[in-house]
C-alpha cells in the first residue's frame, strides 16, 4: 500500500508541475499583455531571464530550478530519458512530436527576450508617449 501511495503523490507532483509549468510558460509569453498583470509579468519573466542566465553561469545556461524539479518527479516515476529543454518536453507531451532542439532553443530563447522587451515596453514607456 506504501509503494501506491508514492506513486499516488509522484503522480500528483508530476501533474502539479506540468500545470503550473505550462502556465507560467504562457504567463511569460502573453502576461504583458494585460494591463492588470503587466507589473507582474515584468517580475517574473525577470526572474526566469535570471534563472537562464546567472544561476545558468552555475548550473548551466537556461537552467530552471521548476524544470529540475520536475525532472527529479519524473525520474521518480521512472523516466529517464528526457529532452534537454523543457519546451521539448511540453511539446513532446502535449503532440507526441519532439522537435529540433536547436529549434527549441533558438524559438525559446527569441520569444522569451520578445516578451520581456514588449514588457519593459508597456511598463515604462507606453503610458509616457500618450
């Protein structure tokens, strides 16, 4: 009964972050463009741009403590040979497809800046030209 138990609840783990994942992914593509979330999304998309960057000096670059974390979850459950990338993964997850990781990376890294630009954008500079 223990043994299902953890399955249960790395099951549940697995789940969670996949949700939560996902979300904040969309959250860093699209947030800046609701006026009420635009503050919000300046903060995070930072903070994920500082993940990628600085603690990637450490751990390596593009590293997200959320995607370790995940893998560790899904190690659990006993998979073992998973993407580089996370987006990899979601993709793979979601269409069974696994795309071009050089692909992957270049579209990651591109929109990711993308969205942070149109974010200091809004934030700073689109209430002074009215």
């Amino acid at each position: 009964m223990t043994l299902l138990n953890n399955i249960f609840w790395w099951q549940l783990a697995d789940i969670f972050f996949f949700v939560f994942h996902l979300v904040l992914v969309v959250f860093n593509l699209l947030g800046w463009v609701f006026k009420s979330l635009r503050r919000l999304h300046l903060v995070v998309i930072s903070l994920t741009l500082a993940s990628w960057f600085i603690l990637g000096i450490w751990y390596g670059w593009g590293y997200c403590p959320l995607t370790d974390w995940h893998w560790d979850i899904l190690r659990e459950l006993g998979e073992y040979q998973l993407p580089h990338s996370y987006i990899s993964y979601l993709v793979l997850r979601l269409t069974g497809y696994l795309p071009p990781a050089e692909l992957v990376e270049y579209l990651t890294v591109g929109l990711a800046l993308l969205a942070f630009i149109m974010s200091v954008k809004v934030n700073y500079f689109s209430s002074r030209i009215r």
